[in-house]
C-alpha cells in the first residue's frame, strides 16, 4: 500500500542514479521517518537527497539533527587542528597539558589513548548536571573537576584496553582542548569559527537559542516494533534489516561481551536526570556541549566536512586543516576488540573500516563490509559521518527514526556499498 506521508526531493548526479532508486526504495519499505542523505565525489556535491515518510513539511535539508557519536569525528577534527598549530602531540601525557588530570590512575594516559577509546574512562561514577555544559561553564571549570577525580578503569580482559568512550571522550577532549587553544575556546566554538563559517555549513556541538526552533527531534524506534517486524519474512515487507535469528545472536553476544567491561560496573547516568533519548531531545541537553554524544548538523554539512577532510584538509579553496595534521589524525591505526565490536582506531580518534583480523567475525563483517576504505565513525541508531580519501568520498546520512538494534548502522551502510558501486563504474568508465 502506498504511503499518501511520503516525500522524496534532491537530485543526483550522472552515474549515481542507483543510490537515489535505493533511497526511494529505503524510504517506501523500512522503518523510517525523515532522513537526508549527501555524497560529494572529488569535491563535488553528486547525490543530495531528503525525504519524509511522515508528511513533515518543516523538514528540509538544512534540518539540523543530533548524530550522536557521529559528531566523535568532529571532535577528532579539532583536536587535529591543535596538532596542525603545532599545539598538541598526540603521544604526550594528557597531564602534560592539564596537570590536574593527572591522578587516580590517569598519570600516564596520552591524548592517543584517550582517542582510541583506550583512556579507561568508559563511564563516570558521577553525573554532570546539564547546565554545566553550557559552554559559559565548562569554562567556568564547572566539568573539569569531576574528571580530575575520576579513577581509570578498563576492561576486565588481558587482550585489550579498548571500550567504548560513547559519552565520556567528548567531555575530556572539550577540556584538553580548551586548556591547549590560545583563545581558550571550547570544541563547540571552533566547529562554528574554523569549520562551519568558512565552509559555509552548519555543525554545532552546543546550540544556540535561535537554532533550536530548526531541530528535528529524534524517535527511537521500540524494542517490540523491531522484535514483531524481525519475525517478518523480508519478501513480505519487513521494516528492519535483520530476522529475528540475526538479532537474538547479536544480541546474546553483546550481553555476554558486556559483561567484562567497566561500565557493566556502574549504574550513574552520564547527565544528571538520566542521560537517555528524552533527555537529548530537550532544550538544556542541546544547548550543552557533549561533543561525543550531541552535535547537530544535517547531511549536506557532513559530507561538505567528510570531503574537506578526504582532500586534505581543504576544499572549495579553503584549508581548515593543514595536510600535515590531517595525515596525522589518520596515522597511526591499531586494531583491537572494543567489547563489542573489532576496530582501527587511528592516533586521532577516526575508525579506519576494512577487514580486521580481531574480535567476532560476524560483527567485524558488518561492520566493515560495504565501507571499505573510509574512515570516521557512525552515531546511535543510524547516522554516518565518514569519508574515503582513495575514492575522494564525503559522506553523510541523517536519520530521525533511530533503529537501537542496528548497531553498525547497516541502513546508511547499504548506501556507501552503493556509493562505492558507482564510483568504481565512473572510474572504470
């Protein structure tokens, strides 16, 4: 039955008609609500596409979404930026540069630990009240004394440090790099100073009042729905990726991962009143600066800054990062087992997606496969902010219906897979 809601707008460009055809096809069959989509090829915008399933005429794309730990690569950008001025090196302490840092087990952590999810600060044993994120109060210090205190904790397992820094790498990064920047500006200043603005794109950790009126909240789609749809048979119009024998696996795996690592330990919600979806979706939660959990940009932004970074370091004759600092930020990629899932993170804090040789098989081919050669990472339930420096790919995808259970965010990979399919025809053309 068609959907009388449903709306597709954008173009694309000669020989990337079969991502739109897919994105049409996305849009009629899977559980969705708005999403945006946008590629750049050698610098230049070839697929730009949005659409509503749900008859939302307010959405465009210039929409501005939370892409949750998509907006980690954000961060990652800044911190390389402080490489770039030759401000930051990434094998120093991070008690070279914040000395308060240094205690509680922490001594010896370098700014490359903590990038690759390896600093042992997974969770918090306490809760950061939203209004001392405000970017007025973190530099009031009003954060930096509960990470001070905190005591390292990793892993209960011999092969590896890794785990996931899903709330917490955003808010040391913040302090690190404000105490580093000559003008003592948070990540949230610089995204809007150094990327945005000469850019001319939108990417914002930390919205301001008149921007808010322009976000799209986000819908987390039920546990049930994805349980009920996974029984479905896919040839009779199921609305979710995987069967139900997919997801039990999955999920069992995780559960018994989970169990060894730091955070398994600890109950405190990362912000004081939960930390869960509600909580993102208000105003005090948005107007803070959690850079690893809560930047707000669109996909047309994403892959702008997904290009810059795939060129260089500059695009449309404008260099945000110096090459030297965009190299480094790349350089330096180790594989291990982050509980949950095998990855390469680099030096810099951006994933390096290829074949890995760690962890389960099953979830490093879905997490890998059909992203090939790009790096940069994904956010909860969907979105993709990435980029391929051989192919010269800027990516981005922007859901609001946020799929919990696919945690490699299969939906947007499908995309890039056929992204690369078209890239390769053009090149072999």
């Amino acid at each position: 039955m068609s959907n009388p809601n449903l709306t597709i707008e954008g173009s694309v460009a000669p020989g990337f008609e079969s991502v739109r055809d897919l994105y049409a096809r996305n849009m009629r069959k899977l559980e969705e609500r708005n999403t945006q989509l946008c590629v750049y090829h050698r610098g230049e915008k070839v697929v730009d596409l949005w659409g509503t399933q749900i008859g939302d005429t307010d959405f465009t794309p210039d929409t501005l979404v939370n892409i949750f730990s998509s907006g980690k690569s954000m961060e990652a950008i800044a911190i390389a930026s402080l490489h770039g001025r030759g401000l930051l090196d990434y094998d120093k302490r991070i008690a070279d540069y914040w000395p308060e840092f240094g205690q509680q087990g922490k001594e010896d952590l370098t700014v490359a630990d903590l990038m690759r999810h390896e600093g042992g600060l997974a969770s918090f044993d306490r809760s950061i009240e939203p209004e001392a994120l405000f970017p007025e109060n973190i530099k009031k210090n009003q954060v930096a004394p509960i990470i001070e205190t905190q005591i390292a904790r990793f892993p209960q397992r011999e092969d590896t440090n890794r785990e996931y820094h899903a709330i917490t790498r955003g808010w040391v990064a913040n302090e690190i790099f404000r105490r580093i920047d000559p003008a003592g500006r948070t990540i949230g200043d610089f995204l809007r100073e150094e990327v945005s603005t000469p850019l001319k794109v939108e990417a914002y950790v930390g919205l301001r009042e008149n921007e808010l009126p322009r976000v799209s909240p986000v819908i987390i789609v039920s546990f049930l729905f994805i349980l009920l749809q996974s029984l479905i048979p896919k040839f009779l119009g199921r609305r979710i990726e995987k069967n139900i024998f997919q997801l039990g696996a999955r999920i069992f795996r995780i559960l018994r991962s989970a169990r060894n690592g730091s955070t398994a330990r600890r109950d405190v919600p990362p912000i004081a009143g939960g930390g869960g979806l509600p909580d993102f979706n208000s105003r005090e939660v948005r107007m803070g600066e959690t850079p690893s959990a809560n930047t707000h940009s669109n996909a047309r932004s994403l892959a702008k800054i997904a290009a810059m970074v795939a060129n260089g370091g500059a695009l449309d004759g404008r260099e945000v990062l110096p090459r030297a600092a965009c190299d480094a930020m790349h350089a330096e990629t180790i594989e291990a087992d982050m509980i949950i899932m095998p990855c390469a993170f680099s030096q810099g804090g951006v994933n390096a997606f290829g074949k890995t040789s760690v962890g389960n098989r099953d979830f490093g081919e879905a997490l890998n496969e059909g992203r090939e050669g790009f790096f940069g990472w994904m956010g909860f339930g969907g979105s993709i902010f990435q980029w391929n420096r051989e192919r010269e790919i800027g990516f981005g995808y922007v859901p609001t219906s946020l799929h919990a259970l696919d945690l490699f965010n299969e939906r947007g990979k499908e995309y890039q897979r056929e992204v690369l399919r078209c890239v390769e025809k053009l090149g072999a053309s």
